[in-house]
C-alpha cells in the first residue's frame, strides 16, 4: 500500500506539481531528519571556558511555558474580572489569537491559559465554552471563540499596535484572503492526509504567492503586517515542515514572495514566541498518517 500522489514530471524545476512521489505505508517518512537550518531556531551563547554553544531557542521558550491544564487541573474562578485566553500550545488555530495578542502587547492584560486538548479538564466545557475548543476568550463576563472573529475582536478591542488595514483596497484584499483560509488549508491537507493530486497544494500555495505580490510598501500580505499575516502563518509554519521534511519539497521554490515573507515573518518576535518545536510537528504529522493507513 503507498501513500501519496503521483504526477509527471516535466523538469525538475522548482514547483510542487514537478516532483514525482509515493510513499510506501510499509517504510514511510523516509526523508532526511529535519535539521532546523534558520537562526531563528537557535540561541548562541558562550560556555564559562568562553566557548561558544549552540541551545535550541525554542527549547528554551517551551521550558517557560506553564504546563497545560488537564483532567486533573483544579477549576479557575472564572469570570472573576480576569481577562483569558484559552488556547492549546500546539494548535493552529489558538496560535492566531495567541500572536495577536502578543503582538499589541497585551501579556499583562489577557492571561494565556493552555489546556491539554487529549485530556481536556470537563470544567473548561462546563463553565467556560461549551464548545470545548480553543481558542476561547473570556473577557467582559463572556466568552468569544473562532479564532477568525477572535483575532479581530482583539484588535478591535484592546489598545496595541493595530493589525487592521487603511484604506479601502487594503481592506478588500484582507477581507478575500480571510475568507480564504479555510479552502486554502483544505487544498493543501487534503495533498498531506490523503494523497489528493497534488495540484490542489501547488495552486493554494501560488495564490498566497499571488496575493503576495499585491503590495509593494512591504513583505506581508497587505504591505504591513496584519490580520492577514496573523490568520496564515500557523498553517504555513506546519506546511513548510512537512513538505520539506516528510516529501522533500521546498514550497518556496519559485515563490520568492512567499520565500521572503517567511524570512520576515520570523523576525516577529509575536509570532515566534508561539512557535513549537519543529521535530514535534513533524512526527505529529507522522503518527497521523500512520494511524490513518492502518484504518
């Protein structure tokens, strides 16, 4: 049984559609190991001999992260004044609400609660969102979730750097490419879960190339860094690891816009204190295709 996709090859240049692969069930992710190859991974500091060492950035910002609520959490006292943001450490879509909160700068006015998504503690559906997902934000005695309408009520509603675009134009590219989101991480997921052609990923991936290219006062989607940037970077984050590490695809090979806001994007030091450790999306990836061709 092989997991993948086929396609013809018409050279080897530099997009999705031009690689041909399959990935044997019985021998899969047989790619090179992911060896991080961005400053962005790494904290270079000296020894006491004044030799130099090399520790893992994100080793370090995950070991200061509080431990996510579980089963066995006592409950919080809820809707006592404090402002919460629920989010989980490794999902995508709490990530959003996570950046735009730090990006205003509001670590000191919205508390980050992370909750263990495999045992999910009964009183955060009990007596916060009846959902039972994250994100939630409990703020004002209610709670808002959707991560789209959560990152916008975020900016709409506390004081910070504002993530939402002037001018008409600006505007109505940023409200077409969040209505995209979703069909974008569909096309690409259904390349990476179930073997779908793989010019559904090729052609997500050139439309955010695309919509790149609309403005030129900057490197993110609407020149400056936005709601846009915020709603994307989680699913491209994941989708650039996978690619690379499990198929041995570059998906900013003949994008360089996409190439370059992805240099840029790391600079945000919102966005990269949310970011986990890039071996642990990779074998999460794993194990799920693995669980999913046993079925």
């Amino acid at each position: 049984m092989s997991f993948g996709v086929r396609v013809s090859v018409s050279s080897p240049s530099l997009s999705l559609s031009s690689r041909n692969f399959s990935v044997p069930s019985s021998a899969l992710y047989v790619g090179r190991k992911f060896r991080p190859s961005s400053d962005i991974y790494l904290n270079r500091r000296c020894n006491s001999d004044g030799k130099r060492r090399t520790k893992p950035l994100l080793a370090v910002i995950e070991s200061s992260r509080m431990p996510e609520l579980d089963s066995s959490s006592e409950p919080l006292q809820v809707f006592d004044g404090t402002t919460r943001l629920y989010i989980s450490y490794s999902c995508p879509f709490a990530q959003r609400a996570w950046i735009a909160r730090n990006y205003k700068g509001l670590q000191d006015k919205i508390e980050l609660v992370p909750i263990d998504l495999t045992n999910r503690p009964a009183w955060y559906k009990e007596k916060v969102y009846s959902a039972n997902k994250v994100p939630a934000l409990e703020h004002n005695n209610r709670v808002i979730g959707e991560s789209l309408d959560l990152i916008k009520y975020i900016d709409t509603n506390f004081d910070g750097p504002s993530l939402t675009p002037d001018g008409v134009e600006k505007q109505a590219l940023a409200d077409e490419l969040l209505s995209y989101t979703d069909t974008f991480s569909k096309a690409v997921r259904s390349t990476l879960f179930s073997g779908a052609d793989i010019d559904a990923a090729d052609a997500a991936f050139d439309h955010m190339e695309q919509a790149l290219s609309k403005f030129k006062d900057g490197s993110f989607f609407l020149g400056q860094f936005s709601l846009v940037d915020v709603a994307y970077v989680p699913f491209i984050e994941r989708f650039q690891l996978i690619f690379k590490d499990v198929m041995n695809v570059d998906i900013t090979s003949g994008r360089p816009n996409l190439a370059i806001w992805i240099q840029e994007i790391n600079k945000i030091q919102a966005y990269t204190e949310t970011r986990q450790d890039p071996q642990e999306l990779v074998e999460k990836y794993k194990k799920r295709v693995q669980a999913e061709t046993r079925l």
